[in-house]
C-alpha cells in the first residue's frame, strides 16, 4: 500500500507569502517616506520661513541708546559714540533720541528687502527705501535710525557738529558718519538706490 502525504490546505501556503508581501510594501512605503523627509528638508521645503530676531538686529520698538541689543553694540563704536554725544546736547534742549534700526545680519537685510518687493510691487521701487546686504550701511554697523521726528529733525540741524549726517532724501531718519565733525554735511542722495 502506497501511502500518500496528506492533502495541505492552499490557504496555509499563501499565507507566508501574503506576510512577504505585506512587510516588502511597508517596507518601501517606509522607504519612500524617509526619501521623501531628505530631499524636502534639505531643500528647505519644510523648514519654517525665516523671521527676524533680536540677534539679528531686529527692535520690535525703539530703543535707547544704552541698549545692550545687539542692534546697538554691534554698531561702530565711533558712530555710536557721535551719536550719544550728539543725544546728550540734544537733551539739553529738551529733545530725546530713540534707535528704531541699527546694525543688521545679512540675512535680516535680505528679508527687508524681499518684504519691500512684496510691498511696493517691484524691486525697483523697493531698492528705493532698502538697500541690498553687499551695500547696506545698516549690515556693516555705519548707519544708525533716529526717531522720533522731532530727534530726526534735531539731528539734521545739528547732528554735523558730530559728524553725523542725513544720507538719503527719501528716509530722515537715518544717519552715518559721513563728514568730519563740524564741517558741513554732503548732499544727500536721492535715495537707497543711489
């Protein structure tokens, strides 16, 4: 007599294969994924946009001059020295000196600069009021933002004694070293763009 093995059950056969297939999709579901994560946060895609920071240079309000921020101790010793001389004879006449911009990372300039495009509509226009990084006076520490408007005005009076001068038509309230102390202040330029 012949003996025959035991019928098997088609179902036990398929299910080792059905688990292989199972953990191969999952496993390149999981692989995908992880592709996916590299690629996107190296370019940047997930990563939160930029906004600027105190380390940066940013004042959420104006300042005094005695700020420890690093908008004020990164400026030009010279041109923060001017600029405390020229508050303490402003305040003799009554009148006080805030910063609302001093110095600036080169990242945080590009971002006023690329809010400005948003803002006027053209870079053209924006270049007006925002110089780029590689010509900003604000990211090397030679150039301060004096308000309020009766300091700005005090400023452009007087602020020559010092050395301190107005630089651009179209913005009043910044100023740099720009003349020797006591002579007279040069031209001022139209604007940002030059």
């Amino acid at each position: 007599m012949t003996v025959l093995p035991a019928p098997t059950d088609p179902s036990a056969r398929r299910a080792p294969l059905a688990a292989f297939v199972a953990a191969g999709a999952a496993g390149a579901i999981l692989l995908a994924i992880a592709l996916w994560a590299v690629v996107f946060l190296q370019a940047g895609a997930l990563a939160a946009p930029y906004a600027p920071r105190v380390a940066d240079g940013y004042l959420e309000q104006p300042v005094a001059l005695d700020s420890g921020t690093p908008a004020i101790v990164n400026l030009d010793p010279a041109l923060i020295a001017a600029i405390r001389q020229a508050a303490d004879a402003a305040a003799a006449d009554g009148v006080r000196f805030e910063v609302t911009s001093g110095w600036r990372t080169t990242q945080y300039q590009q971002w006023l600069l690329e809010d400005a495009v948003r803002k006027y509509g053209s870079a053209e226009v924006a270049l007006q009021w925002v110089a780029p990084p590689d010509r900003s006076h604000h990211v090397t520490g030679d150039a301060v933002d004096i308000g309020p408007l009766d300091a700005q005005s005090w400023l452009i009076a007087h602020g020559s004694e010092w050395g301190l001068c107005q630089i651009y038509g179209n913005e009043r309230w910044h100023f740099e070293l720009a003349t020797t102390p006591g002579r007279q202040c040069p031209a001022l330029v139209e604007n940002a763009a030059g």
